[in-house]
C-alpha cells in the first residue's frame, strides 16, 4: 500500500537514524517500528511492584477529597491575595 505520511521532526530523526545503524531503507525502518509498536511482547521485565501494610488509617479518611479540596482553594485564594 503506498500512502502520503508526515512525520514529526524528532520521528524522522529516529527513522534516519535506524536507517544509518541498521543499513536499511527508509520503507524498512518505518515498517519494523509500526510493527514494534503495535506488536504485542511477552515482558521479560517483572512489572509488579511491592506492597506495604501501613495499618489502620490514624483519622477519618472518609472525607479526604472534601479536605484536599478545602486545602487547595485555600491556595488558591491565597495567590489571588498575593497577585500570583
């Protein structure tokens, strides 16, 4: 299929610099990355991540988002009397 693609600066950069490591064409370097990207891959890399018991809450955590809302209107009204 042959179609008209406009590619960002920093992404011709990369396809050229493919080109240059790999000694391949413009249309190989630009098929083999869509296929990178779009391929799915079996991760070698362990994604999981440690957890932590950190106990019971110390306070009312049930309204928390009213808080961090109070908390952050209060900044915000203090840089609109700072004129910031």
């Amino acid at each position: 299929m042959r179609t008209t693609v406009t590619l960002d600066p920093d992404v011709e950069a990369l396809v050229k610099r493919q080109m240059r490591e790999r000694g391949v064409t413009f249309k190989q370097a630009v098929n083999d990355a869509i296929r990178g990207g779009t391929t799915r891959r079996s991760s070698t890399v362990d994604s999981s991540f440690p957890t932590y018991n950190l106990g019971e809450p110390t306070g009312d955590v049930t309204k928390a988002l009213r808080l961090a809302d109070e908390l952050e209107n209060q900044e915000l009204s203090a840089k609109i009397t700072r004129g910031a």
